[in-house]
C-alpha cells in the first residue's frame, strides 16, 4: 500500500503487536470502541480499522458448492477489503462496510485453527487468509502474515497459503517457516495486469518477489485465475506460463489452480461505475445456474486448454496437482479426461499429492475412506 492509510485501533486489542507496530510507525490512528463503516468501496480501502476477534474466524471457503467440485480450501477472515483496485474484484458488490479491516488478535486467531485442525488429525488442512483480501497487501503495516506463518510451522495437519498480488514478501523471508506455508501468487497477463489490475505489482514484480521466497525455502502455488479474453489472449498467457517457468522451477509449484472471468450480474453495473475504461463486460457472458456471468462453456474449456497445454510444456516430470475453480464435473473431464467424483475426493487428492511430492511437510499417508465420510 503506497498513499499514507488512516488508522483506527480497537479499544480492545490496543495491546497486540500489530496494534503496536501501528501505533510506534504512524500518528494518523484513533482508538475507538468499533469500526467506522465506510459505506464507499474506494473510500473504505483508505482507512484501515484493527478489530477484535468475534466469533468464529475460520471456515471452509464461502464459495464452496456442491453444484461445482471445490477444492475445500479453509479460509481465515482476517482482512475484509484490499487496497489494491482490481477492476472485476467481487469485494464491490459484497462488503456491505467497505472500511479496510484487520482482525488483529492473531494469538486468539491461532487458537481457533488450533482446536479446529487437532479435532480432525487426519485431515490436512490448507488455510488461506485472501478470501475477503489480498494475504500480503497490508504486510508492511500489520506482519500478520509474519505472526501466522511463525505459528504455522509448529502446526502438524495444516499449511498457511498466502495468496496475493503484491511483491511484499521480505517480511517471510527470514522466518524459520518449516516450508508450512505456501506463498502464492494470482498470475495473468501484462496486458491484464496493466488495465485491470490497478495498484498491484506488475508481472516482473510478482516473479522477483516468487524467486525470492522460493530461494528462501517456500512452495508456491498459481492462480490463473481470473482467465480473460481480448484479442491477444493465446499469445500473452503462452507468454506468461514460459515466463513463470523460466523463473521458477516446477518442483517448488505445489499446485496450480485455473478459472475464468465470473461476476454476479449485479456487479456488472458496479464494475462499469467504478472502472468506465474497463473493457471486462464488452465480453459476451452468460448466466450459469450459480447465477454467476461467465464465457459459454466452449470458450472457457478453449482457454483452460491452451493454459494446460503451455503448462504441461514447461512442467517436465513433476506431477503438479492442477485445478479448476468454480468448474463442473463436465468441464474437468473434457479437460483432464477424468475428474475427482466429490469435493472430498479433491481434498484427498491435494494431500496425497503434497505427500507424495514433498513428504517432509506431509508426512502422514492420507486416508481416502476418513475423507470420503467426511461431510462438507
Ligand atoms: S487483489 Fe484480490 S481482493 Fe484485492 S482488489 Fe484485487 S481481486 Fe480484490
């Protein structure tokens, strides 16, 4: 986050570290008893409100349906909005408060994964901290991301995924992490990045700032995701897979995910209000029964197979665990040739992938009959 944030501290929580750090860098802070609730999504990404914890914090990923197979990734509602400004962003249409806020209790956070992950010892859970925000954006801030990873390592049946778009990763970089936490990166075209993806790190960014944490011992995971067409998309994602490949080798990728553009039709109208230059909704896009806009399937099913061709290109003989987001049964198959039969399935499938290809984080052979009975 480069402009200078305002700051709101909770009361309650004036004595965590991140309050602290907040406190001792910046004077532009007031200690109030709740939130302000910033009713404005841009106006919102520039204050940044340090809450309590109330309730229950971590969940299975809200996009979870039973419609699609889903990859059953935990996420912890740490952050809820993001400075960053991407033009198809759902947060626009989501956040009823826009303020930019941090739960910034993270020993009553760590707490919670704990009893959690120790009440299902055969699973292996994969946390993630993106799914109202960006996992890095406020890094230089808050070190949250700092806080968790350092807890992470001692955790036996969970890894920490950071998802993001920035290049803030210097505050991982000397952390004895145990390889329990994956940095990740959401990856798309220059072009994309360059018009749709305002504020955040372009492309050579993104790749300097995945070496360095891959040097420093990390997996990473990708996320081509949210795939888009313009005139020179075949061209530019061919472009961006060798370039991720010539920076990164595949068996520092523990896995990769794919998806395309998708957005309720009502954000349609928010998306052309807030970004007029974008070009997102020139496209034509139909309604699936989610009610969610996306490309007709032949289209969609054109590009995931275009990216996996260029991906299984660079890959060499390392078995990356590649996925779909948001995609049926059908769309897999024509993909892949197969598709896991449930969302339990998929869970197995990325524990036994991480177990086969890096032992040292999975030790634990997977079950497949505890996940099968487990209900999601
Ligand atoms: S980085 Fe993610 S959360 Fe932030 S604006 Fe972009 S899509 Fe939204």
């Amino acid at each position: 986050m480069k402009t200078n944030p305002s700051f709101s501290i909770e009361e309650k929580i004036t004595n965590t570290p991140i309050a602290k750090k907040v406190k001792a860098t910046t004077k532009n802070f007031e200690i109030t008893p709740t939130s302000p609730n910033i009713k404005d999504h841009i106006q919102g990404k520039k204050h940044i409100h340090l809450s309590a914890k109330r309730g229950e914090i971590m969940n299975l990923c809200a996009s979870l349906d039973n419609e699609y197979i889903c990859c059953a990734v935990h996420v912890l509602h740490v952050v809820s909005n993001c400075p960053y400004n991407c033009t198809y962003c759902f947060l626009q249409n989501y956040l009823t408060n826009n303020t930019l806020s941090v739960v910034a209790d993270t020993k009553a956070i760590i707490k919670e994964i704990k009893q959690k992950i120790k009440a299902q010892p055969w699973r292996l859970f994969r946390i993630g901290t993106w799914e109202l925000g960006d996992s890095l954006a406020l890094e230089p801030h808050t070190n949250q991301s700092q806080e968790l990873a350092q807890s992470f390592a001692t955790l036996p049946n969970a890894l920490l995924d950071l998802r993001t778009k920035s290049d803030l990763v210097d505050n991982l970089l000397p952390l004895d992490h145990k390889q329990k936490t994956i940095v990740s990166w959401t990856l798309n075209t220059k072009t994309i990045i360059n018009k749709e993806e305002l504020k955040t790190a372009n492309l050579t960014q993104r790749l300097a700032a995945m070496k360095k944490t891959t040097d420093a011992g990390y997996l990473t995971s990708i996320h081509f995701d949210p795939m888009i067409l313009y005139d020179n998309w075949e061209a530019d994602y061919s472009d961006l897979v060798k370039e991720l490949f010539q920076k990164i080798p595949s068996n520092k990728i523990a896995w990769i995910s794919i998806g395309s553009l998708r957005f309720n039709p009502e954000m349609k109208k928010l998306l052309e209000q807030n970004y007029p230059s974008s070009k997102l909704t020139a496209q034509e896009m139909i309604a699936g029964t989610d009610n969610k806009m996306r490309y007709a399937k032949p289209l969609r099913l054109k590009m995931y197979q275009h990216l996996l061709k260029e991906i299984k290109k660079y890959q060499g003989s390392e078995e990356i665990l590649i996925h779909l987001c948001m995609e049926r049964w059908d769309v897999w198959k024509k993909l892949f040739g197969t598709y896991p039969k449930s969302i339990a399935e998929l869970d197995y499938n990325f524990a036994n992938s991480l177990h086969q290809r890096f032992p040292q984080i999975v030790p634990q052979t997977p079950n497949l009959k505890k996940y099968l009975e487990n209900t999601y």
